[in-house]
C-alpha cells in the first residue's frame, strides 16, 4: 500500500493504492492520522480508488481511523469505494463510514456540512 496526501482546504485527503493487507503499511498510516490530528486537523478524506483490494487488516486500519478521528470529534469519509464496495457491504460498514462515489463529492459533503 502507498500513501499520497493532499490538502483542500481544511481537509487532509490520504489516496491510497495498491493491496492493503496489513503489516507496517497500517501502522504508518495510523501514524500519520495520529500526526494531522495532533496538529489539529479533523477533516479526513481517504481516497479508494486505487486499492484493489483489501483484507480484515485493512478494514480494521479504516476502523481505528475512524474512531481516532471521532474521538477528537472530527470527520473521516471514504471515497471511491467501488473496488471494496462488497466487502464494506459483507461486514456492514458500509452503514458505520459515509461513503461517496467520487473524491469531488466527499469534498462537496464538507461544504454542505458547513452551511
């Protein structure tokens, strides 16, 4: 797994592609979760699109960033799920993240959240 981040705003958006299988690629990227919200942002982006696949490892890696970036009352949402969209449905977290189909409208739901 490989990790691109990028600002909009007030929104870290983290890409990810490749296989998440676990191991030290979910350990950095709880790291790096850890690292925006001590330096204050709560706004989180993680762009799906290039990861093809994803094992319990993985979802457990989701999980954990989610309830880190809840617990600092911020915002964590998927977007381009299509590659793992049956998984997330098999174990139902599909109902736990807001998931969007494009990275431009998981942006589009923080400015909506705003108003």
């Amino acid at each position: 797994m490989r990790m691109k981040e990028s600002m909009h705003d007030d929104i870290v958006i983290i890409s990810l592609s490749g296989k998440i299988l676990g191991g030290d690629e979910t350990l950095r990227f709880r790291e790096k979760i850890q690292g925006y919200l001590a330096a204050g942002k709560r706004h989180f982006i993680i762009d799906l699109e290039q990861v093809p696949f994803t094992n319990s490892s993985g979802l457990g890696m989701l999980v954990a960033a989610l309830t880190s970036v809840r617990r600092e009352e911020g915002r964590i949402v998927l977007a381009n799920i299509t590659n793992i969209q049956a998984l997330l449905a098999m174990t139902y977290l599909h109902k736990v993240f807001e998931c969007y189909d494009s990275l431009e409208e998981a942006i589009e739901s923080f400015a909506v959240r705003a108003e």
